[in-house]
C-alpha cells in the first residue's frame, strides 16, 4: 500500500493512500476467522462455527471493522513515516477523505501535533514588579472598620428618633386587600434602617419614629418578587418599634487583636497592624496582577513566540466565539446567517485572529507551566468550584457536576495553571520581597 505524507507545517500534516480490496478483505478474514472461535449462531455449537457463517450473519459489520482497521493501519504507517509520536496529537486525526471506489477506497486522513515552543530566555520578558506601598493611615482605617464589625448594637442611652444606621426592634403585621400573607408578620424583629432588607420604601419610612411608636406603613412589592400572588401589590404593614439600638464602641488595643486574630498566639496590636498590612498588600498585589499585568504580560507573549497552531483547534476556537455571538441575535439574524453562506464566512473570518491569540496563550501557558513544573488537579479544581458555591449561596456537588457535565473542568483547569504561572513569574520579579 502506497502511503503518502505530506507535513503541512510543524502542527499539521496529511496521510492520504488507496486501500486495495485484497487489503480489506484480508482483514475481513481475520476478523472473521477470530468471531467465529467466540460466535454464537444457530445451528453450530460455539468454537465449531464456520467462517463462512459468521460472514453471513455479520456481513455489514465485519466490512465496516475491516475497513477500520485498514484506515487505522494507514494512519500508524503515516505517523511512523511522519516520525510523530502519538502522544504528540493533539485530538483525534480527522478523516478528510474516504471515497469507495471499484479498485479500493481513497482516504486523507488530516492530524495536528503539539507546537514546538521555543521559550527561550521568557523570564526576560516578564516585567519588574514594584510591591505596592500601604500607609499607616490606610491600616489604620481598615483596622477601624474591623472593629466596627464587631462592635455589637446597644439601646440607646438616651431617647432619640430612630435615624439610618439604627438597628430596629420591630414587631409588624404586613396584609395585602386586608388579609393577612404567609411570612408577613414577625415580632422582636432585627431590623437595620439602610440596609434595604426590607421592600423598597420600608426603612425610609420608619426614619423618625420614637420607642413605643406605632405607623402603618405602606408599599408596593416589586414586580420581579420572588412571590409571584404578592408581586406588584400594595400592601399595608403595621409597625411597632419596641427598641432603637445604636453601635456601641470597641476599644482599638490588644483586647482587639486577641478577637480578630483568635488562632494568634500572644496577639498584641502591633501583630494585628502587621497582619492587616499584610492583608492590604495581598489585595492589592492580586488587584495590580489581575487587572493590569496578567493580562498584558499574556498579550507580551503571544506577540513575542511564533508558532505554528493545528488549524482544527483554531477552528473550534472560531466555532464557540461564532456560537457565542449567535447566542445574542435575534432569530432572523440567524436565518439569514443560515442562508446566506457568505455571511456566515464573512463573521467566522471576523473572529479567526481572536481565535489564533486565544489558542496561542492556551498554548504557551501549558509549555511555561512545564518549564516552571506547575500542575494543577483534579482536587483544586474541585475546591476552586466548591469555594465559588459556597460564596454564592449554591450546591457546592450540585455546581461542580453541572461544570463536569458540561465540559467546563478542562477550561477551569487551564485558567487557574495560567493563574499560578502568571503569578509565579511575577512574583520572582517583584522588588522588595
């Protein structure tokens, strides 16, 4: 069998042959001849079963299995004149041709290889790093607001009109047409005037009632509210306030320090300033880093390496930003993409050099992260989703089989290696570590 190869770039190559009919039919017997050792078929007892028969019973199938095995026969002779490792494709080869004719059947079958980066001196590239600076004034403040935090609500020493700020004491009654509603009624209830708890227009209205004050206060729920029989209806609540509380004060010291830092030993003030500037300086490296010198430092790379990529991973790159973008039209946008192919080739052409970065950085971060030796498991992807459910309020199994099912690991995998890599890099430039 003629095998002819042809390598297209360092990322791409073709294997194309004709697959004579003796070719198939050898494999044919073969595939046969093993079936029949294993067959179970009417009338013959098991290992006793002719070739002849199993060809009969399975003709269609035993064709389809030759011919897959001549395919895969042709695509290990390309690879091995190629001299491409199989553990260097990337995906499945794509088979481009395979036209049955009289004298055999004409295949192409299209691989792409993993680039070959040639990273060079890349810490070069990377940018010096100036560690913000953090005032006392600025730990100061954040040490006032820490106390703040945990400074409780007292009653009011002295009598005064309930103002925004105030914790409220209440008891209320809340009706809809003067019947009352499920979950519309609490006594003794914890209630901070500002914090917009409550429906729009609630707070606001209790601002300068007295202790002991009763006032029906009135309101409309939002259209969108999660109660749909309560949506959009006025309603009446009457409010008793039984009790104004105001924040009491916290005493900035080492008493302080022992609370908010409870797993410190010997905690003094002193340690608390030096934990919070610490704290202050990790927010601010992690804002600089991701707002600003990730991403320019991503951008610097793909402009510095030139390579060649596998054009089906440009292309599948270029088949989710065109579905993407498909997902905001409107349906006639649609059809008429459907319709008319020009358009549509006119929009793929419009995302291909978004697409080629996009594949590029993909790229690069997986050879620097095998440079820099940074993994990334199964495990911290899984804790990464689990810490992004419980800060949203959600199912933290729930989220993370919804991400697997839909296919999302490998790109949140990608993401937080390109994070720690970034990162990594940065870190060894910053000045005054």
């Amino acid at each position: 069998m003629d095998i002819k190869i042809n390598r297209v770039n360092s990322a791409n190559a073709t294997i194309s042959a004709t697959i004579s009919n003796d070719i198939v039919q050898s494999h044919l017997d073969k595939i046969a001849k093993e079936l029949s050792k294993t067959a179970n078929i009417a009338g013959f007892r098991k290992g006793k079963v002719p070739v002849a028969a199993v060809k009969k019973q399975y003709g269609d199938k035993l064709i389809q299995d030759a011919e897959s095995q001549a395919l895969q026969d042709v695509l290990n002779s390309g690879l091995e004149k190629l001299e491409i490792d199989k553990d260097n494709l990337i995906g499945e080869p794509q088979i481009t041709k395979f036209d049955k004719q009289e004298s055999g059947i004409e295949v192409a079958v299209s691989v792409a290889v993993r680039p070959k980066i040639d990273l060079g001196d890349y810490a070069s590239i990377v940018p010096a790093v100036t560690k913000p600076a953090v005032d006392d004034d600025t730990i100061t403040k954040r040490i006032e607001e820490l106390a703040e935090a945990q400074t409780p609500y007292v009653k009011i020493e002295k009598e005064r009109a309930l103002a925004n700020g105030d914790m409220a004491l209440i008891d209320f009654v809340g009706t809809v047409d003067g019947e009352e509603f499920k979950g519309g009624s609490a006594e003794n209830f914890s209630l901070k005037i500002g914090s917009s708890q409550f429906i729009p227009g609630f707070e606001e209205q209790m601002i300068g009632m007295n202790s002991g004050d009763k006032k029906d206060i009135k309101v409309t729920f939002p259209k969108e509210y999660q109660a749909k029989d309560l949506a959009d209806k006025e309603a009446n609540f009457a409010v008793t306030l039984n009790e104004i509380q105001e924040k009491g004060s916290l005493s900035i010291d080492d008493e302080l320090a022992k609370k908010l830092l409870p797993n410190e030993e010997n905690a003094t003030l002193e340690t608390l300033k030096e934990k919070t500037k610490e704290q202050i300086e990790a927010e601010e490296i992690s804002k600089l880093y991701n707002e600003d010198l990730k991403p320019n430092l991503m951008k610097t790379f793909v402009k510095s390496f030139d390579f060649d990529l596998p054009d089906f991973v440009v292309d599948q790159e270029v088949d989710i930003a065109v579905n993407k973008e498909a997902g905001a039209m409107s349906e006639d946008e649609i059809n008429e993409i459907k319709e008319n192919a020009d358009k549509l080739n006119e929009l793929r052409k419009s995302k291909r050099a978004e697409a080629i970065e996009s594949v590029k950085a993909t790229f690069i971060v997986d050879a620097l992260a095998k440079a820099e030796e940074i993994t990334v498991n199964e495990e911290e992807v899984m804790r990464t989703i689990y810490y992004e459910a419980y800060q949203m309020g959600q199912d933290p199994k729930a989220m993370y089989d919804q991400y697997h099912k839909a296919g999302y690991l490998p790109a949140i995998q990608m993401s937080m290696v390109e994070d720690k890599v970034l990162s990594k890099l940065l870190d060894a430039k910053m000045e005054g570590k």
